[in-house]
C-alpha cells in the first residue's frame, strides 16, 4: 500500500456519507431553492468531513494495540504500519485546518463553529473513555448524528422541528446497536479483547435494546410525517412505508445475514436499501417541493 492510499484509507472517505445529515434542515425546511444556503451547507459537509476525518484518526492511534490483534481492523493503516504516529499526528493538523477553512470559506455562523468544536470534543471523549461505558458509548455516536443535523440548521439559521431530532437520535441508535451486535457476534468469546465495553453487552441485551429503538424510530418519523411537516403533513404520511420498509429490511441482515458491523457500506452494498433510501428522499423532496 502506497503512502498516499494509506493516508486516505486512514481518513475513511467512505464514511462521509454519514454527514449527509447536515443536509436534513436544508431540505425539510423548504430551502433547497435557495443557491446561498446550499453552497453554505455544502461548506459545512465538507467541514463536517474532514472533522469526522480528524477523529477517526485520533481513534485509530487510541485504538492503535487493539486493531493489531483484530480480523479486520489489523489492515488499518496505523496498525498495519503503513502509516507511522508522526504521519498520523500531521495528518490530524492537516484536516483540522481544512475544517476550518472549509466553515470559513462560507461564512459560518459562530454557532455553527461551537457546533463543530463540540463534535470534535465529543469524539475525543468517546476514543478516549465513552467508548469503553456501557450505554454511554451508543448515547455519544447517537449525539454525534444529531450535532450534524444542529449545524445544518444553525448554518442557514432554521428551526429543526423537534419530532425530526427524536428521529434523528433514535435512528443513530438503532444504527450504533446493530454494529455493536454484529461485533458481539462476530468477535464471539474474543469481543472483550477487541472493544472492552463489549463484556458489558450481549445479543440478548443488544436485541431488547433494538427492539425499543426501532419502536421509538418509526413512531418519532410517524409523528414528524403528522405534527411536524407542517403543510406537508397529508402527503409525507406516503412515505411512511418506504421508512417501514428500509427499517425492516436493515433488521433482516442484521438479524439473517448478521450483518451490520458498518452501516455506510450495509447501505452502499445492499441495492434493496439503497433503492429505498433513493426512493425516499426523493418523494421527500418532491413532496415538499412539487
């Protein structure tokens, strides 16, 4: 592996997707007609890229020894060697500066900074100690999903409805308890060894666990479609299916394909979720748009 591919496998590009959150305040509040606030949140999800990338780096060298002795995890860069703690370290410069650019180019709001600065902290506290804490582990991943939809809003200065951020939060915890039981079970008798807080969980706990959040996720969407899509409420309720259906179908592979251990490439592998996640956010858009 050449430097220049190890340098960005260490940046995880292809966990981005998950910043695609920011873009949730611009769409549903009616404003993706509007050039000035896309370019802005454009901005913030780059901003919001090269920070997650910023903490996946400072993971990786927290969780350097214990990747090593891992299945999959022993060919990251870090703990492979291909990238040695002082390329890491300036790595981490590097983005963090390209963070701040990325906000500063599109005049982002002072809250939106904070915003920033706390996602940053809060994944410090998590690969420094949060994620080694029973529940608090999955309340920290939660949180860092419901930061990014706080900065798109803050960035074009909108409200986020409140049913939207119940959504948001619970879904993110419905998504950190899948990946948790696929490490339970996939890692077995050696899960502790791998991610210690993993002693603390088992499938047993971690199905209960699903079974609520993915109760409180279609609840919270169904009440957004009713109380909090204003005008649009009669017809967002169409796409309540399409969320029943990609709910579903996520629990079938974790549950029969016991999959899960990285949502982003479940929903980049998985053409049936895919499609359903494409078939929704555009009867989202056309619903509020059309």
């Amino acid at each position: 592996m050449t430097a220049f591919k190890a340098a960005i496998k260490l940046m995880r590009p292809t966990q981005w997707i998950k910043n695609g959150f920011v873009l949730m305040p611009l769409i549903f509040s009616g404003r993706l007609s509007h050039p000035e606030d896309v370019v802005k949140v454009i901005g913030l999800f780059f901003a919001f890229c090269f920070a997650s990338s910023t903490t996946y780096i400072f993971n990786d060298y927290m969780d350097m020894e214990q990747d090593k002795v891992h299945p999959l995890k022993k060919m990251r860069p870090l703990a492979s060697g291909a990238i040695s703690v002082s390329g890491a370290l300036t790595m981490i410069i590097i983005t963090l500066a390209a963070m701040i650019a990325s906000a500063f180019v599109v005049n982002a709001t002072a809250n939106t900074y904070v915003i920033l600065v706390t996602y940053l902290l809060l994944h410090v506290a998590y690969s420094s100690k949060l994620k080694d804490i029973v529940i608090l582990d999955l309340l920290a991943i939660a949180l860092g999903f419901l930061l990014r939809v706080l900065g798109g809003a803050a960035i074009i200065g909108v409200t986020v409805s409140s049913w939207l951020i119940l959504c948001t939060f619970s879904l993110a915890i419905f998504l950190a308890l899948g990946k948790r039981r696929h490490e339970v079970v996939i890692l077995c008798d050696d899960a502790m060894c791998h991610r210690p807080v993993l002693k603390s969980y088992n499938v047993v706990l971690l199905d209960q666990l699903l079974q609520v959040v993915t109760t409180s996720t279609f609840i919270f969407y169904c009440l957004y479609s009713v109380y909090g899509a204003g005008s649009h409420a009669e017809k967002m309720l169409f796409t309540i299916p399409l969320v029943t259906y990609g709910v579903f179908r996520y629990m079938y592979l974790i549950y029969l394909k016991e999959d899960g251990g990285s949502p982003t490439v479940l929903l980049l592998t998985d053409p049936p979720l895919l499609a359903c996640a494409i078939v929704w956010m555009v009867a989202c858009i056309a619903i509020i748009y059309f």
